[in-house]
C-alpha cells in the first residue's frame, strides 16, 4: 500500500482554478487516497468543491479523500450542499503532514 498522494492548495478556489484543480485531481487518479491540505485556502465556490467531491467519487475500497484544514466556512458548505456524506470524504480541521504537490490558482 502506497501513502496518499498529497495536495498544498493556496488562495481561492473560484471558476479561474477550476481548470487547473479538475485537471490535478484527475491525474491524482484513483490513489491510496487523497490528503488536500486547505490550510492556506481562503475561498472555495460550489464548482472547486464539486470537483473534490467527483475525485473523492472515483476513489475505490477504503481509500479516501481527506480535506485537512477544512475551514468552518467549508464544512458548512459541505452540509448545506448535502455533500458532507459523500463517500470516500473526509472533512477534518486539523492540518495534513508534509505536502508533496502544490497548486496555486
């Protein structure tokens, strides 16, 4: 079993970011999972937050897409968009280890 792939994302996530993050995720692939650090993250609308939402939707077995940091601004979009029980998600606050990638919108 191979660590999670890792992903630093810094500044908002709005439709600029879109391209680019849609395009990481899908090279991300189907992994041993997924950590996406937001620590940095200051905005993230509902488009970036679907695409998450489709990389942690082709994720298989128990690997999962662990959002760390996950701001209380995020959470309350993940529940207000009913995405919070996604499968394969898992929204934390605190911060993910060592960051292997980074993308910066």
């Amino acid at each position: 079993m191979t660590p999670p792939r890792r992903l630093r994302i810094e500044g908002d996530l709005d439709r600029t970011a879109l391209p680019t993050l849609s395009r990481v995720l899908a090279a991300m692939g189907n992994s041993d999972g997924i950590h996406v650090d937001l620590s940095p993250q200051v905005f993230i609308d509902v488009g970036c937050l679907r695409a998450l939402m489709t990389a942690a939707g082709r994720l298989e077995g128990d690997h999962v897409l662990t959002l760390c940091s996950a701001s209380p601004y995020l959470r309350r979009l993940l529940d207000l968009t009913g995405w919070h029980d996604t499968p394969h998600l898992r929204p934390r606050q605190p911060a993910c280890p060592i960051h292997r990638t980074s993308v910066t919108p």
